[in-house]
C-alpha cells in the first residue's frame, strides 16, 4: 500500500492510520495547486462515501424503528383490544377467578425469596440489552407486570456535525413503568400468549442488538470522520503553509527580477562604457598611429633635410676653395688647398708689407727679389694669381715703378682702380657667402623647428604613456594649498523651482572636507558641514562630471563664460557635490588632492599627476574648441601647424 492511499472506515468502525504523501507535499511550488485539489477531490469523495454509508445506515435504523412500533404497536393491540377475549375464549384452559388471582400475585410479591428469584429472572433475560427494561419492579408495580416500552419517549443523538440530520435516531428505548398493565397479566395466564410474548421480546431484543451494532457503527464512522477531519485542517494548513511560501517566493521572485532588470540595465550602461571607451581608445590609437606615421614622416624629413644640410655645407666647404690650377698632374700626395678668405688675407698682408716695404730706394733687382720672397710666404694669392690670372705682383711691381719712375698721382689712380677692383671681388665674394649663410639659416631653422615638433610630440607620449603617481613631496605641497578657505560654486536643489549653483566655501584638513561661508576679507570661516574623505568613492571632472551636466542643462543656450574644465562631481556613499571653480590653479590642487587620496578606491580612473591633469584639461579645450568651430581634429592640427609655420616665416 503505498503512501499515497486514504483510508475508509471497515464494517467494524476502526480506523486504520491515515496518512498523506509527504512527496508530494513538499514537492514546491509547482505542483502546489495540483496537490490542493487533488487532497481536496479524495477528503470529498472519502465524505460522500461515509455520508452515503450513514444514509444507508439511518434508512436502516429507519427500517428497525419503524419495525420496533409496529411491534410495539401490536403489543399494545394485544393488551387493549377487545377480540382477546376470543383468543382467551378459544384456549383449553378453565376459566380462574381473578380476585384469587390478583391475591396470589400479591402473596407473590410480598415474599421476599420469590421477589429476588423473579428479579434474577429478570435480570437474565434482559442482559445485553443495557438500556432496556422489561418486567417493572417497585413500588407501584406489581410483581410479574410486563411493563411495555413507550416509543415516544427517546433518547438523541447528537448528529455528525458536518451533516444537518432530518431525523433523530434513538439510542435507548425506555419502558414505562405502569399498573395498568396488571389485568392484561392476569389474562395472559395462556401459555400461547406468553410464548408470543417471548418471542416479540426476543425479537425486539434482536432488533435492539442490531440498533446498537448500527449505533457503534455509525460512532466509527464519527470517529473517523473527526480523524479525517484532523488530516484535512493539517492538509489545509500544510497548503495554507505552501501558499504563503508560494507567496513569498512570488514575491522573491519579483525581487530578483527587479533585481535582475537593475542588473541588465547596469550591464547596458556598462556595455555602452564600455563601447565608448572602445572608441575613445580606437580614436587614440588611430591618432597615435598618425601621430607615429607623422613623427616617422617627420624623422625621415629631418633626415632627408639634415642629409641636404651636410650637402650644403659640404657645397659651402667646397665653394669656399679656390678650384684647382688647370693643368695640375694628380698624385699619391695630398694637393694643398686655399680658400678665398686665405687669399684675401694674404692680399692684405702683401698690402701692408707694401706699404710697410722701403723701396723707394730700392733697385728693380731689389724690388723682383722682394716681390718674390713676399709671394713665397703667401701661397694663397699667389694661387688666385695663377688661376683668375691676376697680375697682383705685377701690379705691385708696376706700383714700385710709377712710385719710382712716375709721379704721386697715376699711383693714386692706380690704387683707386686696385681699390674698386677689390671691393667688387670683396662684394661678389660677401654675396656668394650670404646666399650660402641665408641658405643655412634656412636649413637651421627648419631643422630647429623639427627638433621642437619632435620634442613636443616625445613630451605628449611621456605624459600619456607615464602616469606615475608623484612623490609625497609633491603631493604635500598640492595638499597644503587645500587647507586654505577657497570659493567654489555648489549646485543646490530647492523643494520647488530649478535649482542653481551658490557661492560655498571649502578647505580640506586632516582627511576631511569643511564647507561653510566666510566673510569678504576670508578672515571668519563658518562650517556647516563635513564630508570624511574616507567616505568618497570617486570625483569627476570635466565632461565627466553630472555638474557640467546640470549646468548645460540648465544654461541651456544661453552663453556664458564658464566651461567644462571648471566643473567636478564629489561622490560619497551617501549623495553627491556639484561643484565648480573659476580658478584653474584652486582647481587643480583639489583635484590631484582628492584623486590622490581617493586613487587606492578608484583604479584606472583617477588623475594625479600635475601634468596629466594639465593635458587633460588640454585635450579638453581642444574638444570643445573644435565643438565650437564644428571642425574634426585632424582640420585644427593641420590649421595649428599651418600658424605655426607662417609665424616663423614672418
């Protein structure tokens, strides 16, 4: 028998045990309905069948009831009607006189062993029946009387309280006690009416078993029926019980998914953080690319233009020779070379020891053997003499003669002419020199500012690249300008209305921030509230901050003076400051600040470095100058490099 089988009551009235699955009442939430109704379609059938069983049991109780008055009923006919006298009449027996009767009765009764003996009897008889009383014995009784039971007199049975009876169901049958049955004694002396009396009260007696078998019964159904009452109020708590778990998980269950949307949204949030922090570093590394091929284009100019440099100068070098003689045979040795400035040194130095030389006196001899010593110690001119076949010394020697042979004047003349001539070669020579120089001026600052590109391009990647924290040093003299009082501007909400920024007052001192007023002169400072820089979890700033958000928002399209770079979020566990500063060095000491001391909670997000910071709000007023112009990036560097290269020609 498994445990899934419910009881009925047996012919006898016990109950076995009753019991439910507790598989099947433990099996959740999803087969708690099925459970419910299908425990509550087997307690109705298990009612309907006992409820049929008590039917069928008062129709018989009916049955015996009505069996019982009828024999009642005849029992009376017998002692009332008439006709017995014919019964009576067709009996052998003689007639007996009833005063002689009634007075043996009366011996009879007052005899006490003969009392006891017929009470015994008595007793006998009416054993089993416990409830029943057949012969009558007192007072007002006399002995050997039949006392006939009174059928409108019953007992009754408190009905099933599930079911509302429309009959009453006796249980026991009281006998009236009366003397007026004592004639009908005195005629019964016939043994035929006596044995027809035993047998009615046999059978009543049987009748009276059966009613009180039936009666046990019926008591068991009762009995099973408050036990399977009992099982159902449990099976009913135990679903009660369900529900209210079903319930609860219901409601859990609503819980998590709320939870889980908060989570899916959260997750979106992220992905688009995510998705936008993809494209800020694709950009990056796209504009790091370019900015690679750009500085490997510009190494490969710089090259190219330091290449075109050694060439000129290699070209200045060379022009700065004096070519060769023609007709010079090449050999193993090395060929001396003079430059142009040379030769213009020793034509100088053969001035001056002409001037300086005392040959007035001197004869021609004397004057070819000076000549030729002086061209000994200047090679250079007399090289440019043999290759432009200019007749220096003999010029020279032709000014010893005039000065000798001829007056002051033609060598006044002479030298004019030797003057002009000079100068022209001077000037065509400077000319030559600073076209060179102009060139190399040109090569120098091409190559300087190539250099400057170079180096600003290296100092962008070292502030991208390395974002170190600074030293304690550093960042205790960042810190120590945050404990000067310094205005700020705080976005507060009214109850009704739009809210707006007002004037607030900060310092931060020993890990915590003071905000309050002070006076004109800064001198009185008025604390209104603290925030524990332990408590802060992240700062914002820039286009990051909700405060640059609410201040657009709020600004709309109205122009003002005040721009992203001079707003930031403080987020605490609690709420939010929306704050913002004018001054850009204020500004920077409290951010380094809270981010440095806040940068061990907030990985990968925080800025502490003072360059860093500097760059940042750069590539700030880069973004919003391009905003403003509505041109991309690539357009404003090209139009920054496009100034930049005028300026330098001008």
């Amino acid at each position: 028998m498994t445990k899934d089988a419910i009881f009925v009551p047996t012919k006898g009235g016990n109950f076995p045990e009753m019991s439910l699955s507790k598989d099947k009442l433990q099996d959740g939430q999803k087969q708690l309905v099925g459970v419910h109704s299908s425990g509550e379609m087997k307690v109705r059938s298990i009612v309907a069948f006992i409820n049929e069983q008590i039917s069928k049991n008062h129709k018989i109780l009916d049955e015996l009831k009505e069996e019982g008055a009828r024999l009642l009923a005849w029992s009376y006919d017998l002692k009332k009607r008439k006709d017995c006298d014919v019964l009576l009449n067709t009996q052998s027996e003689p007639e007996r006189d009833p005063v002689r009767d009634a007075l043996l009765h009366a011996f009879d009764y007052q005899d006490p062993i003969k009392k006891k003996e017929k009470e015994k009897l008595i007793a006998e008889k009416s054993k089993g029946l416990e409830t029943e009383k057949l012969i009558g014995s007192g007072p007002n009784v006399a002995p050997g009387v039949l006392v006939y039971p009174d059928v409108d007199t019953t007992d009754i049975v408190t009905p099933v309280r599930h079911m509302v009876p429309k009959y009453k169901i006796p249980l026991d049958v009281e006998i009236n006690e009366s003397n007026g049955h004592a004639d009908f004694m005195v005629e019964a002396r016939d043994d035929n009416y006596r044995e027809v009396l035993c047998a009615l009260q046999q059978k009543y007696a049987i009748i009276l078993r059966k009613f009180d078998e039936v009666n046990e019964q019926r008591m068991s159904y009762m009995e099973g029926m408050d036990e399977i009452q009992a099982h159902l109020d449990n099976s009913r708590a135990v679903i009660q019980l369900q529900r209210h778990e079903l319930v609860a998980s219901k409601e859990k269950a609503i819980e998590l998914e709320h939870k889980q949307e908060h989570a899916v949204a959260e997750i979106k949030q992220l992905k688009n953080t995510l998705h936008d922090v993809s494209n800020r570093e694709r950009f990056y590394s796209e504009s790091l690319d370019k900015a690679n091929s750009q500085l490997h284009e510009l190494n490969s100019n710089l090259t190219h233009a330091t290449l075109q440099i050694s060439d000129l100068q290699q070209q200045i070098v060379e022009l700065g020779y004096m070519p060769k003689l023609p007709g010079t045979i090449e050999t193993e040795e090395p060929i001396v070379r003079y430059t142009f400035s040379e030769a213009v040194d020793d034509l100088h130095k053969f001035h001056a020891m002409l001037k300086a030389a005392p040959l007035e006196n001197t004869s021609v001899e004397g004057v070819d053997e000076w000549l030729k010593n002086t061209m000994s110690e200047l090679p250079a001119l007399s090289h440019l003499e043999a290759l432009y076949d200019v007749a220096v010394t003999k010029d020279a020697a032709m000014i010893i003669y005039n000065r000798l042979s001829r007056s002051e004047a033609r060598i006044q003349d002479y030298k004019d002419s030797f003057e002009k001539q000079r100068e022209l070669d001077e000037s065509r020579s400077r000319q030559i020199i600073e076209s060179y120089a102009a060139r190399i001026h040109q090569s120098n600052a091409e190559c300087f500012k190539l250099k400057s590109m170079l180096t600003s391009l290296h100092q962008n990647l070292a502030l991208t690249v390395n974002r170190d924290l600074p030293d304690k040093h550093t960042i205790g003299k960042i810190m120590a300008k945050c404990k000067n009082p310094a205005v700020f501007g705080m976005y507060v909400k009214p109850f009704w209305g739009k809210g707006r920024f007002k004037k607030c007052v900060l310092m931060m001192d020993k890990g915590i921030i003071y905000m309050g007023k002070a006076n004109s002169s800064g001198e009185y400072f008025k604390v209104k509230s603290t925030v524990p820089i332990s408590d802060l979890t992240r700062v914002n700033y820039g286009y990051h901050s909700h405060s640059w958000t609410l201040y657009a928002a709020a600004s709309g399209k109205n122009k003002t003076n005040l721009f992203p770079w001079q707003f930031f979020t403080i987020y605490t566990v609690k709420r939010e400051f929306h704050l913002l500063c004018a001054s850009e060095a204020v500004l920077e000491s409290w951010i380094l600040s809270l981010n440095y001391q806040t940068s061990d909670r907030c990985f990968g997000q925080s800025v502490t470095d003072t360059g860093a910071l500097r760059l940042l709000r750069a590539k700030m007023k880069l973004f919003h100058y391009t905003k403003k112009r509505g041109i991309s990036h690539r357009k404003m560097w090209l139009e920054a490099i496009k100034k930049t290269l005028e300026s330098q020609k001008t």
